[in-house]
C-alpha cells in the first residue's frame, strides 16, 4: 500500500475536521500547511491537499505549486471545502484559478460544504461577506449560479454540513489508486 499523507489548510476549522476524519480512514500522517514544509512530504506515494475556498481560491495550496517539480510522480488528490452548495463548474475553475498551466489543473478534486458562521468571522471575512450578499441580491433570481443560491440561502443563519461519510467517495477513490 502506497504511504498517504495528508496536508490541510482550515481557517475556521472544517477543513481540519475533513482532514482528520480522512487521515482516520486511510491511516494517513496529517500536517498543517502553516507547520509543513515540502520535505515532509517527499516519503509519500499519495498527498491530499485539503483547503477552504477562500476569495476562488484554495486556501494554502502554494505550498504545492510552488513545489510541484518536488512532487513529480507523486498522486495529487485535492478536497476543496466551501460553504456552497456543490457545483462541478465552480470546482473546475477552482483548479483552472489555482493550477492553470500545471498539472494539478486536471488533478483530482472533491468537494465538500463545510460551515457557516458569520459571529466567528474575522471581522474583514465579515465585510467581504457583506459585500458579496449585496451584489448576489441585486441579480435575478433566475439567472444565479448554483454557489450564489447557496451563498444567499445560509448568510442569515448559521450552518455545519460537516460529517464523516462526506468524505466517502474521497477515500474510496484513494483507496483505489493504493
């Protein structure tokens, strides 16, 4: 069985509950992006890159793409936590946004919601919100993108879509190429 580990980056902690759920399963060695160097992930056959989505953006994945020439040869498999509903285009110029021009472009991906919370925002993540919901509201209803529904429906409450089996088809799929 090929060695799995597992890098996450978690701003305001379901990033690292799916990492920790999927390290349990697979038996993988876990590290936090901020405390991990590329070093440390040189011994594994299988790294999962586990970020939140941040501004269209994978939270902490220049850790990967800056080093991808280090990587080479290695099964690159990404989870992508965000607090939409799933969307496959979303996802697709997620990687297109992080990864153009590389390999990772056409890397595995899953995606899955974590949760909402505005009062544990930091209050910039707040205003961005804020600043989102409005021109997601000026638009018609009929013509929104399936992450702007999601986006307007949990901005007045506060949700956690986070569980174990949301991390399924990842394992399976890991499970499959070790």
């Amino acid at each position: 069985m090929k060695r799995i580990g597992i890098v996450y980056h978690s701003k305001y902690g379901s990033t690292r509950k799916y990492a920790q759920w999927t390290a349990q399963m697979l038996g993988a060695d876990l590290f936090e992006s901020k405390k991990c160097r590329i070093d440390d992930l040189i011994p594994y056959e299988v790294i999962i890159y586990a970020g939140n989505i941040y501004a269209s953006s994978l939270a902490g994945s220049a850790l990967i793409k800056k080093n991808l020439e280090r990587l080479d040869g290695k099964d690159m498999v990404f989870l992508a936590v965000g607090a939409s509903p799933e969307d496959p285009e979303a996802v697709k110029t997620l990687m297109e946004h992080n990864f153009a021009g590389t390999r990772l472009v056409d890397a595995p991906v899953f995606y899955v919601r974590g949760a909402f919370d505005m009062s544990k925002m930091t209050f910039f993540d707040r205003i961005l919100c804020g600043m989102l919901k409005k021109s997601v509201a000026k638009k018609n209803p009929a013509t929104l993108e399936p992450w702007e529904k999601g986006l307007l429906e949990c901005l007045d409450s506060s949700s956690d879509w986070t569980a174990p089996e949301n991390v399924t088809s990842l394992v399976e799929y890991v499970r499959s190429i070790t």
